[in-house]
C-alpha cells in the first residue's frame, strides 16, 4: 500500500507542474528548483542544433538561456517562453519551473490557408491572422488570391484584374466584403510582417480553372472569349483559361513574373483543382488534336498545360504547389502534391510513390477549417461534414507511412479556412480557433509525444490565451460536456 502511495505521488507529481506549452515540445526534461520571470536570458547561436527551426530552452535557478542555431529557432523559443510565462502568471505564480526543452519541428513545412478571393480581407486583418499563427509555430501562410468570385491582387501588365476583377454585386445576396484587391506595394510589406515572424507568404494564383474573375476582366483568356461578370455564388464554372491561345501563356508567365518578384517564397501555388474541361474540348485545337491522336484525353491537355506553368515558374526560380486531381495523368517533376479530397488518402500516397512526389497533407476529413466544428453549429452550411477538434487533434500526416517514407514524402500539413462563408475576420478565428492548435501539434510535434487528453488539459490556458489578445474562437463546449458527465 505504502509503495503504491509513493508510486501515485510521483507520476502526479511532475504532472501538476506541467507546462501548457502548444504544440507541444518534443523533449522536455524537469529540474529540482524554480527561477525568478524577471531573469535575464541569454542568447547562443548553437551549431550544434541541425534543424533551422531547433532550439533549447534551459532555466535553471539563476539563469536562463535559449540556444539557437538561426533567427527562426530563437523565435521559436520566446514563443515557447512567452507561452510559460503567460501560464505562470495565469497560475497565480511568480516563478518558472526549472527544466531543459529541447525541440524541433517533425515537419519542415506547417501552414494555414486563407481565401481572401470570396471575402476580402483587408491588410490588417490578415496581420492579426499572422500573430497568432506565429505563436503557435505555424512557419507559412497560404494565400488564395484568385478565384471565380475576385481577383485580389495588383498586376500592373493587366489592371483590369482588379479594376473590374477585385469588385462584385454581391455573394449569394450578402453585401459584406465584396470588393478590395491588395497593391503589390501592401503586399511587399505584409511579406516582410510575416517574415519577421518566421512566416512565408505563398501566393496562389489558381488556374486554369477557378478563373471567372479574370475572364471577366479580359475575355480572351476564355477558349469562346465568353463575357461573363464576376461569380457572386459559390461552386465551380466551367469558364476555363484556355489551354489552346499563345496570349494564355503569355498571361501566366507575365502573372507570375510579377508575383514572383513580390513574393519571395520559392513555393508557388498554381491552383489546378476543380478544372472541368467542357469548354477546351469544344475549341478547334482540341478537335484537331483528337483527330491526329484519337486516344487522347482532356486531362492530357491537363497535364501538358501544367508543363507549360511550370516553365514560368522554373524561369523565376520557383517550386509549384499543385491542388492534385488524381485523373491527371502526368503532373512536372519537383512539384509538390497537396492532399486534399476526401477519401483519396490510399491513391495519393500510392501515386506519390510512384510518381516520386513530395506531399502536403490538407485532406477534408481533418484538415478543412471551412467544415463546421460541431453539427448545427453554424448556418447555411449544411452540405458540409463536420470536423470536430478531436479529430483535428488524430491527424496524423504520415497516415501509415514508415518513418523513411514520412521523410521521403511527407513535406508538411495545411489546414484550408475557405472562405465562401468566412465573411469576416470574427468568422475566421472562430473557424480557426481552437482546430489550429491542434493542427499545430500535428506539424510540430512527432507521435509519442502527442496524447489528447494532454492536450485537452492545455486548452483551458490557450483559451484564455487567445481571449486576452482579443482572438475570437469557438469554445469547445462538447469537451465541457465530456468532463461534467465523469464526475
Ligand atoms: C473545394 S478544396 C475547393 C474550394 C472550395 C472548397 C469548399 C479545393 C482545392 N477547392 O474552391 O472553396 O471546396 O470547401
């Protein structure tokens, strides 16, 4: 009986001093002692620590010292610091415990996604969007820039993109955030916001579908040079740009120029989803091709006038991101995969093997933050499944890959906030809030170390957290329900 008592005191022990650091580090060790929060902390560049975004954090007594190897590593740090400092203080403490944390990224690349094309969001809002993701270890944002229902970012070859692009009626009768575009000036300065945050800006320039906005802008880029106004509802149009016109892909390479140069992220994100390709099929060049070449299919179109992209891309020295559509048959070697329809799971995974493709893992059973998080809990969304936060939290992105192939394939996680019925910024960190500190636990921190019921007992702080820097979220009232029911 005696043992037990003693085994009982020392695993509840070092529990009660838990740290409520998210996502959780991958080494923690806990010292004998406590250190003052007004100690001062020293810095050391460590060349020992191999991973860019490494660190260590170790307080002892009477000091405490981050060691770091570059500045994304001694960001991280502070932000694991800041997040134990904030819990201390909520805590009713005015000391740190001592300990060691000694911690990584698992994958290289953790990102959310934001849709400023089907509501506008202004600079500010999406500054916001970056402080918070940053804390939570968050290294890219995706932006989705263009779509059938806006063209949200300044060409100066093309300004009709925004002058008509950027500005609709209406979206499904709503008169919210409709209209607005960024200058590539803005735009430069948000880059280099979200860099000193150890944040990438990716931009998406989709196509050749999703591409409404632009036709409406200039309807040669149509294969019937079809006029059309820009989409105010939701769902996917057929109003390809088309694959057959040389002015197609002087376009593309003239839009990607021009981003390349405002974004210096190396990936690009090409788009390439939800493409139906009715309307190539009907142009002259694809009817004479089929006739020379009667087994032909419009995905080969597809996947040749990805080719094409990419060749702009390659000419400013970027990577392509690729939306995968599994029945396009051949997509450039060194694009990166994202994994994003339901069910397809199996298929990617096999085909980035064969195909010896990296993959981001967004797959809408755990990674679509436009899903509502409990059933009924939001209107007007009814199609959609529902993504709860324990499901966000059993992600795994390596699904059931070996460790060697985690490594070969498996280059990061996204989650997608889409936005036709994200309408403003309240909407968005609700949507966000708490799934992303799950999702961040699945980027950052490997297997062993992550545990739900850990986590659940961390989100009491993050809440609060996030409450105090003004962030809306959705409160997790499901998990209240759990822990009233078992007393
Ligand atoms: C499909 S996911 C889309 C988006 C929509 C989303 C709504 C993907 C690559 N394409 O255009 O916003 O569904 O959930």
């Amino acid at each position: 009986m005696k043992k037990l008592y003693y085994i009982l005191l020392f695993i509840t022990l070092p529990l009660s001093a838990q740290i409520k650091i998210i996502p959780q580090p991958n080494e923690v060790t806990y010292h004998k002692g406590s250190c003052q929060l007004s100690t001062q902390i020293t810095y050391k560049q460590d060349n020992l620590i191999t991973n860019p975004e490494g660190y260590q954090l170790v307080i002892k007594p009477k000091n405490i010292t981050i060691k770091y190897a570059t500045d994304a590593g001694k960001f991280y740090a502070e932000q694991s610091l800041k997040q134990l400092k904030a819990q201390v203080k909520l805590e009713g403490k005015n000391a740190f415990p001592c300990l060691t944390i000694t911690d990584a990224p698992r994958f290289a690349y953790r990102a959310l996604m934001i849709d400023p094309a089907r509501h506008y969001w202004k600079i500010s809002e999406m500054k916001q969007y970056i402080d918070v993701m940053a804390q939570y270890k968050f290294n890219y944002l995706h932006l989705h820039l263009t779509d059938d229902q806006g063209w949200r970012i300044e060409i100066k070859k093309y300004p009709k993109l925004t002058e008509i692009g950027s500005k609709r009626t209406d979206f499904e009768g709503s008169k919210r955030n409709n209209d607005g575009f960024y200058t590539q000036a803005e735009m430069k300065e948000l880059v280099q916001y979200a860099l000193e945050r150890n944040v990438q800006l990716v931009p998406e320039f989709d196509v050749p579908g999703h591409s409404d906005a632009a036709v409406a802008a200039y309807p040669f880029l149509s294969c019937n040079d079809t006029i059309i106004g820009v989409r105010t509802t939701a769902g996917v149009s057929k109003n390809l740009l088309c694959f057959a016109k040389p002015e197609v892909y002087t376009f593309m390479d003239d839009v990607i120029t021009e981003l390349s140069e405002v974004f210096p992220c190396k990936y690009f994100h090409i788009g390439g989803d939800e493409a139906p390709t009715d309307k190539w099929m009907e142009h002259p060049e694809a009817k004479r091709l089929l006739q020379a070449n009667p087994s032909l299919k419009a995905q080969d179109l597809m996947s040749e006038f990805f080719h094409k992209v990419n060749s702009s891309l390659i000419k400013n020295g970027k990577q392509p991101l690729i939306w995968m559509e599994l029945d396009i048959p051949n997509y450039p070697q060194g694009s990166i995969m994202y994994l994003w329809r339901y069910r397809t799971t199996p298929q990617v995974l096999e085909r980035a093997k064969k195909d010896g493709f990296k993959v981001i893992t967004s797959p809408g059973e755990y990674a679509y933050f436009d899903y509502p998080q409990a059933k009924d809990d939001l209107p007007n969304v009814g199609w959609m499944p529902t993504l709860t936060l324990q499901r966000v939290y059993e992600f795994n992105p390596a699904f059931n890959l070996t460790t060697e192939e985690e490594k070969e394939y498996i280059f990061g996680v996204e989650a997608t906030l889409w936005g036709e019925s994200v309408k403003d910024l309240f909407r968005a960190f609700y949507m966000t809030y708490p799934r992303a500190l799950a999702l961040s636990e699945a980027g950052w921190t490997q297997m062993p170390q992550r545990n739900w019921q850990a986590f659940i007992e961390k989100l009491d702080f993050h809440l609060q957290y996030l409450l105090k820097q003004g962030v809306n979220y959705r409160p997790p009232v499901e998990l209240s329900q759990l822990t009233n029911s078992k007393q």
